[in-house]
C-alpha cells in the first residue's frame, strides 16, 4: 500500500530511503531469532506498490536480501520479508522504505 508523505510515516519510523532511480540492495539477519542449529529453508520478498520492483533477492546463511528499484518521490513503502526454516517455522520482517529525491 503506498503512503502519502507524513500521512502514516514520519522520518523517524523509516528504515532507509533511495531515489528513484537507484536500485539498492536492503536485507535482515535472521541470526538473532532462530536457532542456531536451525537453517533459512525459503525466503521471499514482497512490496506494498507496484510503484517498486523486487530484482532479484537472495538468502546467505542467516541472511536475506533483496535488490529494489523504482518508487514515486515523497512516498512511503513496506517490502516485507517471509522466511520458512528447516524446522518448520515462519517468520516476518517488515522495512519501511522512504522514496525522496536525492
């Protein structure tokens, strides 16, 4: 879902913000949340808009990341992340991603 500017987010509560134009890599370390005997099994990448693009992504031990381009000047976006372990778990991260003008 695309956010108006400072209509839901303030500066404080965004992640990062890009350009428009770049395609930038964001990502999680899943290491402080599962066990360390206990592997990333799956991991995919969403967007709230199709203002964004998810490139490519990848998973890197406890690691997931994800290449994104795109976005509208002075809006907001939520890329969230799911990942599926090897012991049966499923979990969510959530990014919010400012889009200004650079």
């Amino acid at each position: 879902m695309v956010k108006s500017p400072n209509a839901v987010a303030i500066q404080s509560q965004v992640d990062a913000t890009k350009s428009a134009a770049a395609i930038l890599d964001y990502g999680f370390n899943w290491s402080s949340v599962i066990a360390s005997a206990e592997s990333i099994s799956s991991s995919s990448w969403t967007v709230s808009s199709s203002d964004l693009t998810v490139v490519s992504s990848n998973t890197s031990g406890t690691t997931t990341s994800a290449f994104i381009s795109g976005g509208k000047d002075g809006y907001f976006y939520e890329l969230t992340n799911t990942i599926a372990t090897d012991q049966g778990r499923t979990m969510v991260r959530v990014f919010t991603l400012g889009v200004q003008s650079k």
